[in-house]
C-alpha cells in the first residue's frame, strides 16, 4: 500500500489577509483570493503563520522598516510565535 503525498505551503499572514497590514498600506484582498484558488484547486494545503507585527503592536501601528524591527524584543517575540509551527511541520 502506497502512502497518499499530502503537501502544504507555509504562508505569510498579510499574504491572506491584507486587514491586518499596516493601515496606510493598499489592500490587496483579490490577489489573496487568487493564492487561495491556486493551492486549492491543486489540493495543497495552505498554513498560515501569524503576523509578528500585529501581534506585537497591533493593527494601528506606524509603518516600520527593517531596522526598527531589527532588535532583541521583536526578534525573540517572532521566535515565540514561530516555535509552535515548526513542531508541527516537523
């Protein structure tokens, strides 16, 4: 008996859901519906991860660029929310 192959794509979270991007930027909810179709229609599962910087400073947060996110509290807040996910890839 051969076993059934069973894929997923591992997904940014404002790649499905373009709300929870920072409020000045566009959103793009047809584009997330075309990713969806596409791994759908093939059967391929989607998972998609959180958003670090909505969960750390919410949905009204200012625009911020590599730099601000670059220290030791955003760093270890990503690694907490990413920890859950690998074990279940894995």
């Amino acid at each position: 008996m051969s076993k059934k192959h069973r894929y997923f794509i591992i997904v940014s979270h404002c790649l499905l859901n373009p709300a929870t991007r920072v409020h000045l930027l566009g959103r793009r909810y047809i584009f997330a519906e075309k990713v969806c179709d596409f791994f759908l229609h093939k059967h391929i599962s989607i998972i998609q991860l959180p958003c670090p910087e909505f969960t750390a400073m919410g949905y009204w947060r200012n625009p911020q660029g590599r730099q601000q996110y670059n220290n030791v509290f955003f760093r270890k807040h990503c690694r907490a929310e990413l920890e859950n996910y690998i074990n279940d890839m894995c």
